[in-house]
C-alpha cells in the first residue's frame, strides 16, 4: 500500500505540472479570454500551489514568449512631420502668376480675341510671353478670327484639315472650343513646352511656336514676332511680369 501512494504521488505531480502549463497557455492565447469582459490584471483567478510551481518551471523569457507576427503602426500621411528647412523658401506656397490681363488697343498687328487669347493661355499655365507668342502666330494663322477658313485648313491656328465642329458659325462658342483644342494640340509637342515658356521675349516666343509647334510652311517669322511684340505691349505683360517676379 506504501508503495502504491508512493507511485501515485510523483503521477499526482505530473498531473499537476501538466494542469499548470494548460492554464499559462490558455491563459495567454484563448481567444475567448482576450474578449471577454474580465480580461486584465487581476481578473484572472489565483491558481493552485501545484499550479504556480508548474506554471513557473514552464515560464519562458517574454522576450521569445510571444512568436507570432503583430502589425507595426504605421502614421498616417497627415501625421508624418514635414521636414523643410528654415533657410530655403517653400516652393508648393510660391504665389501663382496673375492670370487676368488687362489690354488695349486694336487695329495694327494685333489679332482679333487677343485679349481672350492671352488670358486663356495664361491661366492654363502658360508664360507671359509664351501667351504673346502664341497669340502672335494666330494673327498670322487667321488674324484671331476663329470663323476662319481657307487653303483646306481654319480656325484659330489654321488647323489641317480643319476638324468637324471647329467652325460652326457660333464665333464665341468656336472661339472657346479652339482655345481649349490649342491646349491638347500643343500636347503633341509636349517637349517643347518648357522651352516655349522659357522665352526669353515674345518674338523669341513667337519663333519657337512656328518652329516646333506650328511647323508652318511659310513661316512669315517677322509677322509672327512683330504680332506677339504688339500683343505684349497692349497687355502689358513685360510691366505685369515683372510685377510677380518682384512680389
């Protein structure tokens, strides 16, 4: 009988150690104790001595306790700090070039609509003496006239062939719809475009335009740049483009 109790008691041991390793995992990762309402310190009950030996010689450094993957926090684009340097100026506040013009003058070398014309390009993004290059080759292309047709080509920068829909009759609604086709035409020589608002003046403007993006075959230069010089001096666009570079 002795010896019976004696093999039992190292068995009620093992039974006991075993017990004590199931609570310190269930405890760690049953779902069920992570939701339900008496999670946290404290909450839990205090195991049985039998338990807190097993569940000490089973305790693991909590450095490797936990293998599995947890997602780090990543701050959202908003919280992240901007790091921009006191001694350089912030270019995204830079204040935007005047888009309204205002002009005067008419007859001469200067093209019908050329205050629309100007005002348009530039506040798509053009510079000022890009717009006056620009409006100075559509004198020489139709003299600003959108309801222009001839030689197999019209419109404003004599399109060839002229589109169906271009000119319809409506000059204010053609003239708004050929201002905004000038855009996706000069797209087509997207690479030219900065060299074209880096003009160094309008004639040197008006000379790239029918260089690199008209490609007329006559190039009438002298007309063209005389034309974007006109429009520049009635616009004011020298004395209003120095105005913004000094603001």
């Amino acid at each position: 009988m002795a010896h019976r109790l004696a093999v039992a008691a190292p068995a009620v041991a093992v039974i006991g150690l075993l017990a004590g390793v199931g609570y310190g995992i269930a405890d760690f990762t049953s779902p069920a104790a992570a939701t339900s309402g008496t999670s946290g310190p404290g909450s839990s009950p205090a195991p049985a001595p039998g338990q807190q030996l097993a569940a000490g010689l089973a305790r693991r450094p909590a450095a490797v306790r936990d293998t599995r993957s947890r997602p780090r926090a990543t701050p959202s684009a908003s919280a992240r700090p901007r790091h921009r340097s006191r001694d350089k100026p912030d270019k995204s506040r830079a204040k935007p070039a005047a888009t309204t013009v205002s002009c005067s003058g008419s007859g001469g070398l200067l093209p019908d609509n050329y205050e629309a014309i100007v005002q348009f390009m530039i506040a798509h993004g053009y510079s000022h003496n890009a717009a006056a290059g620009m409006a100075g080759n559509i004198y020489q292309e139709s003299k600003g006239n959108p309801e222009s047709v001839g030689m197999g080509g019209g419109g404003l920068i004599g399109w060839t062939p002229l589109p169906a829909g271009f000119v319809t009759g409506n000059p204010s609604a053609d003239l708004d719809k050929q201002l905004s086709e000038i855009l996706v035409y000069n797209q087509g020589w997207a690479q030219y475009i900065p060299a074209l608002n880096a003009a160094s003046s309008p004639a040197a403007a008006a000379d790239i335009y029918v260089t690199d993006f008209e490609r007329a075959g006559i190039p009438a230069a002298s007309t063209r740049e005389a034309s974007a010089n006109a429009v520049a001096a009635a616009c004011k666009l020298l004395a209003a483009r120095a105005a913004v570079a000094a603001a």
